[in-house]
C-alpha cells in the first residue's frame, strides 16, 4: 500500500481547483482556504482513480499533517481481488515477502486442474492473472480512465448542461464529441474531466 505522501491529488473548492500533487501539499492548501471560508465545500480527489479522500481539515496544519501521517486509505475495487483459498495456503510453500493470502472460491474442477499445473495452485493463478494483466493492460487502462471521469464527472457536473452526452461520448471514445459536450463546464472541471478521461479518449482496444 502507497504511503499517504505517494498520492497524488487535485483539489476543488466549488468549481475552482485549488491545488494539486501530492496528498499532503494539497490538504494544506485546503485548509488554507477552508480557514478563510468555512462554509466554502472542499473536495479532493486521487487523481488515478477519481475517489474522493475524506481529510479532517480542523485544527492547526501541524494537526492536519499528523492525521495524514496516520491517514490509511480504503482498499480499492482492484485491491479487493482475493488471491488463494486457506486450503491452497496450508501446501507445499509459505507465502513469501510480497505475496498477500486472501480467499477464492473455484468448482472443484478448477482447483483439481489448477493443482494439476506445474508449481501448485498459486504458481498457476499468479501466471493466468499476469497473462491477463498482459493481454487486457490497454483495455483495462481504458476502463479505468472511463470509471474515473465518469466518477468526477457524476459528483462534480451530474446536474450541469450536456452530463449524459459527455458521458455517452466518454464510453464511445468519442474525443471531439466530449470535448464539444463539456466545453460549456467550468474550465477546471471541465479540464481535469478531460485529463481522467484521457485515456479513454485516444486509445481504441477491440473487445475481447
């Protein structure tokens, strides 16, 4: 898991971005302009995946920097994926430095295939998922960069003119369509939509 330091992050405070790189420099400027307008709603956001983090801007900015020194963050949807069963686990091998023991529930078929293949079990997960990994990486880039600007986009403009063709446009890869679509948004909303769709936008993978 990244260190909070490693995140990086932007910023808004309304419609304006107020900051943007790593997690600390940008909830201290957040605090900044939380200090001078309380009422005003700060939202930041982790730049690979568009989630919001929730920082507890009270107090004194050396408070602020320890509740980010202590900050853990929520697993994400791709660190949720489980791994081996308790049963694979209790096999030949321990796990090593690195490898994390989670839960997978297979047929028997599977597992009775799976420990049929050179190196057990794990050592047959671990190359089917790197080989997917491998095939789908532009694929699953594109996906990501869709979920991550539909996500900033539902929060930051769901109820603004032309949301549902930006969007319809996001998922078709169609660039000048969501360029046109969002072009009547806030620049910097409509900026940082354009740069978590990016990828979805210039790359075309064919469906598996």
């Amino acid at each position: 898991m990244s260190a909070p330091s490693q995140f990086i992050c932007t910023a808004f405070a309304d419609q304006r971005r107020i900051a943007s790189g790593p997690l600390h420099k940008v909830a201290l400027k957040a605090k900044t302009v939380a200090d001078k307008d309380p009422d005003r709603p700060i939202l930041i956001f982790e730049d690979a995946t568009a989630e919001l983090i929730e920082i507890d801007l009270r107090g004194s900015a050396g408070d602020v920097s320890q509740r980010i020194a202590a900050w853990v963050p929520g697993p994400s949807s791709a660190e949720r994926a489980p791994t081996e069963s308790t049963s694979d686990r209790r096999g030949r091998g321990r796990p090593k430095l690195g490898v994390v023991a989670r839960e997978v529930t297979l047929l028997p078929r599977h597992w009775n295939w799976l420990k049929a293949q050179p190196g057990g079990a794990s050592v047959a997960l671990r190359k089917l998922v790197d080989e997917a990994r491998h095939r789908h990486a532009g694929r699953d880039r594109v996906r990501r960069s869709q979920e991550a600007a539909y996500r900033f986009m539902s929060l930051m403009a769901g109820d603004r003119a032309n949301f549902e063709e930006a969007a319809r446009a996001l998922f078709a890869g169609d660039a000048k369509r969501f360029a046109e679509m969002t072009e009547p948004w806030p620049h910097d909303i409509r900026d940082y939509a354009a740069k978590l769709a990016a990828d979805a936008l210039t790359d075309r993978v064919e469906s598996a």
